[in-house]
C-alpha cells in the first residue's frame, strides 16, 4: 500500500498558522513587486479564482482585498523537514518529492496501526498535533493513483483506492488528472477523442507509441492498472533547477548571460553538494507574452562544474531563436549519476583539462560560501563594475 501525502495550501497554511490575523482571510504567497507571481494561496484566496503561478497583479485584479505576504523559504523548508521526520515514524520507505509532498510505502504497517485509512488519520493527526498544519492523503496499491487520489478530498481529507476499487477508478478516470499529461498530450487525446483512462484500452499500442512515444506506453500500462514504480526506487531528486523572474523584461544578451551565470553556480553548487554529476542541461525561458519554452542537451560526459553548467546553458540560449523579450529564466540539469562510478574518468580524460581546473575552482569556492554565506564570492562578471570586489 503506497500512500502519498500532500500538504493543504503550504506556504499561505504556514503563514495562517504564524499570524492570527491571517487566519480565514484570502491569503497569496509570493513577492509585492507588480511582477511577481503568486507562489500559492490560500483557499480563501482560491475561491476568487487565485492560483500559484498567477502573476500578483491578476490574482489583485480577481481578488482587490487579497492579503498578499512576503515568502520565506527557509521557513517552509524547516517545516517540510519536520514533516517528512513525522513519516519516517511510521515507515522507513519515504521517498519526498517536493517540499510539501512525499510518498509512504505503508506495506506491513497495518499489524501496528490498522489498515490504510487509519493510518492515514493516524499521521494526519500527528502532522496536525505537531504543525498545525492539516494534509491530504491518497492510497493505492499502485503508486499513480496515491497520487490522484491523494486530491480527490482534498484539503484535508483521505481517499484510499482499495486493489478491488481500482479498475472502475481507472475506468472514469479523467485523462488530464494523470501526472505527466500536459497539454499538448491533452489535445491529441481530445482529437482522438479519449477522455477517459479506461478509453485509452480501446487504442492500439501502435498509435499510443506514435502519438506519445514511451509515455503512451506508461499510460496502456496505467489503463490495464499496471505501474511498477515502487516508492524510492527513483531516488530523491530527479533534477536541479534555478530560476528567477527578471526585474525587466529583456533581450540583452550579455544581461541574459550574466542570469545564466548566476544560475548555472547556484546549481552546480547544489550539485556539488549532493555530490552528483549530470548528463542533461536545461532551460527555460518564459517570455514577455507568457509562453514559455524549454530546451535541453544530452551530453555524451556528465558534468558537476558551474562554469560547464553555463556553457551548455550559453549555447541552448544561442541556439534558441528569440524574437520575444524574456521574462523569466532558468538553468537546471537532470540525469544524475554519482561520482566514483567508471564515468567520473571521462571527465578527467576529457579534452577540456580547462573543465578540471574549474571543478577545482568551484570546489573550493563552494567551502568559502558554506563557511561565509553564499553572497561572499561571485565571479567578476557577476561583479557590478562600480562595486569592484
Ligand atoms: P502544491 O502542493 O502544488 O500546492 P499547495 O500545497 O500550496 O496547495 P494544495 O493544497 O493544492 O496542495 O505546492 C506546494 C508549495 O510549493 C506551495 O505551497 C507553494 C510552492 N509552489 C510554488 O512556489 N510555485 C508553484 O507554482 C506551485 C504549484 C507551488
Ligand atoms: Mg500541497
């Protein structure tokens, strides 16, 4: 039994919780600047149509007396902490995948605390004694639809999807509540006219693989109730990214470069210190219009370096034909694998001895910034010229 658990409304909850005054009222999380976007609202907030994502500006158009708070990251994060240690009372099979949001297999728990739906109640109620925060929780015996299941009641509730339940639950499943169906996926499944997961049995593997690749074949296997994904085989973290709205938007390239540069040492700090290596370089770019496009490099050797991390980014930008201003950016890489595997030696015999030497550099960098804060060194061209450090 798989449960997976999913916090209500976070970040605005934890502020509710922190200031009485709060507490009922319609709430957005995020920054005061006009281009900031909500991180998340309250449900309050949510009932004037308020969403995460939304730029501040719109969610004060639908809601004048929105109450909009400054985000504290390191306070959620504290919190997502204590949360995911509540879980690990109960099963040492805890795979979190967001800040808010982890999977429990639950397997074998019930001779301690009875089945799923009691065990369920039983960590609602120990988050709500030790938080005061209240969650949601799903539970299946197949991992994809803890996951569904764990919104079906949501805020607040439990919904458990026992193995006899699964196949009429899948049968009226709506297509664009499984994770991993965007919308582009969403519009081919309208053409064929699929809206249900039950309907996809009635595709051949044939056009499920030439409409949606190796997903198409996930989603016969999700339509039949097969997932064999199992809790924490994925390991924690599939990807590390940094992104950030600009304060302008923009299409000066030396300036994007300088974003770049700022975000590709953010994340290969982070990558450093996970002691990881990546294959796969990303960005995103969303532009003045809000549309947004993303776009990656395979390498043929994994990197762990900021300064490699910024020429892939450099080149994905260059590559990328730009005719709108850009409003947000970021850099993230994905495809890990872990140093002292045969791999590592690639990068050491690569070509670019150049690279080492970074690696070096950023190594040692990155002990400065732990020991003085992150702020202390930048490279020069992160430097403003009239602020010489
Ligand atoms: P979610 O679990 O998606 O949302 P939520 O917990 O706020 O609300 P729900 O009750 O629907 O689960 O995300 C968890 C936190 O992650 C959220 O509180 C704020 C942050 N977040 C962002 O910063 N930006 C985003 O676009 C989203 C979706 C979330
Ligand atoms: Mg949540």
């Amino acid at each position: 039994m798989i449960l997976h658990i999913d916090m209500d409304a976070f970040f605005a909850s934890i502020e509710q919780r922190d200031d009485p005054r709060l507490a009922g009222k319609p709430i957005a999380v995020g920054g005061h600047s006009r281009r900031s976007v909500v991180s998340t609202a309250s449900y309050e907030a949510r009932r004037f149509g308020v969403r995460s994502a939304m730029p501040m500006f719109m969610a004060l158009e639908r809601c004048p007396h929105l109450i909009v708070v400054q985000s504290d990251k390191g306070k959620y994060a504290a919190e997502s902490r204590r949360i995911m240690e509540i879980f690990n009372h109960f099963t040492p099979v805890v795979e979190p995948v967001s800040i808010d949001e982890a999977y429990l297999d639950v397997t074998g728990c019930e001779r301690i605390f009875g089945p799923p739906h009691e065990i369920a109640m039983v960590i609602k109620e120990r988050i709500k004694k030790e938080t005061r925060l209240t969650c949601s929780i799903g539970g299946s015996h197949l991992r994809f639809l803890a996951k569904i299941a764990s919104d079906v009641n949501k805020p607040d509730g439990i919904f458990i999807i026992e193995e006899e339940q699964a196949a009429g639950f899948i049968e009226t499943l709506e297509i664009r509540k499984i994770p991993g169906v965007g919308k582009r996926a969403m519009e081919q499944m309208e053409m064929l006219g699929i809206h249900t997961l039950g309907e996809i049995n009635r595709l051949s593997p044939a056009i499920l693989k030439q409409k949606f690749g190796k997903f198409g074949a996930q989603l016969r296997n999700y339509a039949r109730g097969i997932d064999p994904s199992t809790v924490g085989a994925d390991g924690p973290r599939k990807s590390i990214s940094s992104e950030s709205t600009l304060e302008h938007d923009t299409s000066d390239m030396d300036f994007i470069k300088k974003q770049l540069l700022a975000h590709a040492q953010r994340v290969g700090r982070d990558l450093r210190r996970k002691e990881l290596l990546a294959a796969n370089v990303t960005i995103k770019l969303k532009f003045a219009d809000f549309t947004q496009i993303t776009r990656q490099n395979k390498l043929s050797a994994p990197i762990c370096s900021s300064s490699a991390i910024y020429r892939e980014a450099v080149r994905l930008v260059e590559k990328t034909q730009i005719t709108k201003k850009i409003r947000l950016l970021g850099v993230g890489v994905s495809s890990f694998s872990e140093p002292g595997a045969p791999v590592q030696l690639d990068i050491f015999e690569s070509t670019e001895q150049q690279e080492d030497k970074w690696e070096d550099v950023d190594r040692a960098v990155d002990k400065i910034a732990r020991r003085f804060g992150n702020g202390i060194i930048k490279k020069a061209t992160l430097t403003p010229p009239d602020k010489p450090s």
